[in-house]
C-alpha cells in the first residue's frame, strides 16, 4: 500500500469515528482549504467531500491552501456557512 491509498484510509477512519460520535452534526464541521479566492472567500472541502464549496470566511486571518479549518453551519443550517478560523491538526 503506497503512502497516498494509506493516508486515504485514516481519514476515512477519522471521518467515520467523528460521524459515529455525531461531532460532524449541528453548527461545527471540519474543512480543508482547496483555494483562496479573496481575503473573505474560501473554497473548501467540508467534511471530506471531494466537490469545493464557495464560503466567506474571516478576512482577519491569512488562509492558504491545505490550511485545515473549522466551518461554522449557522443555526445548524448547510446553506449559511462561515469559516471562523484555521484549527490545529
């Protein structure tokens, strides 16, 4: 198994331990920043999806690609997203 199927199967054993303890439901998801399309815009990856979706994000924080970071689902509602700010790995 080379490194990338490896690392591949972790996060999605991460992903299912999170799913399984409902920490990916309500107002907190997980992201990874795909790019950086303004100071206050992001595409990201949320949850581990493989689709970016477009999200404002703090402009007080310099975000860069691969950066991990917390998407806040306001009120719990998918549609209105925000990310606040980067997270520690």
């Amino acid at each position: 198994m080379n490194e990338k199927k490896f690392l591949l199967k972790v996060k999605k054993i991460i992903y299912s331990v999170l799913q399984n303890e409902k920490l990916l439901q309500r107002e907190w998801h997980l992201g990874t920043v795909e790019s950086v399309i303004d100071s206050k815009t992001l595409s990201v990856y949320v949850n581990g999806s493989t689709t970016p979706q477009t999200i404002p994000c703090n402009p007080d924080i310099t975000f860069a690609v691969g950066d991990k970071v917390f998407v806040h689902f306001v009120n719990g509602d998918s549609r209105n997203k925000f990310v606040p700010y980067k997270r520690g790995i």
